[in-house]
C-alpha cells in the first residue's frame, strides 16, 4: 500500500514538475502518463513479492498457531457422504455396467 501512495505521490511531482515539456512532447507525455502507470504497477508486484519473503523470513508462524491449524484440518479430513452411500452408489453403478454389458451385443 505504502509503494502505491508513493509511486502516485512521485507521479504527480513529476506531472508537475514537467508540466510544459508533457505539453510539447508527445513520447515524454505518454510515458509519464500510460508507461509510468504500467511500470508502477511492475514495481508495486516486485515490493509486495519482496515484503512477503522478508516477513516470512523473519516473522515465523508461532507453533501454537501451527498446531491449531493441523488440528483444524484433520477435523476437516472427514468424508462428506456417510460410508453406506457409497457402497450403494458402487453397486448402482455396478449394476448398470453389467447390464450394458449383457445388452451391449443386442
């Protein structure tokens, strides 16, 4: 967020700053107006990807935490149709298989 502000913060200085020549110039004019947007946003994915890795690096997740989650998805780690359901829906299609199969050289 502080590297948006700051990349809009830098563009308007510079929209200012070369008011006239943004006027004269047509290349100049486009690069601060459409390519400075575009290269903001390369360099704002570069800091965030950089932000991330420094606080992975030293900000580490604390074991209390980590187990919670572990506890968590092995709570989770459940079938959602009850055993009987599916050995029944086997069977169904076992049987509809057989039966293409009895029919098939008819």
């Amino acid at each position: 967020m502080l590297s948006g502000i700051g990349m809009v913060v830098i563009n308007a200085i510079l929209l200012n700053v070369f008011q006239e020549r943004i006027a004269s110039d047509e290349i100049f004019s486009y690069w601060l107006k459409q390519g400075f947007t575009s290269a903001s946003a390369g360099i704002n994915i570069l800091i965030t990807i950089l932000a991330m890795w420094i606080g992975s690096s030293f900000f580490r997740t604390p074991g209390e935490e980590t187990s919670r989650v572990k506890e968590f998805f092995m709570r989770m780690d459940v079938p959602t149709e009850p055993q009987i359901v599916r050995e029944k829906m086997q069977q169904v299609w076992r049987n509809k298989t057989n039966t293409r199969i009895l029919y098939a050289p008819l």
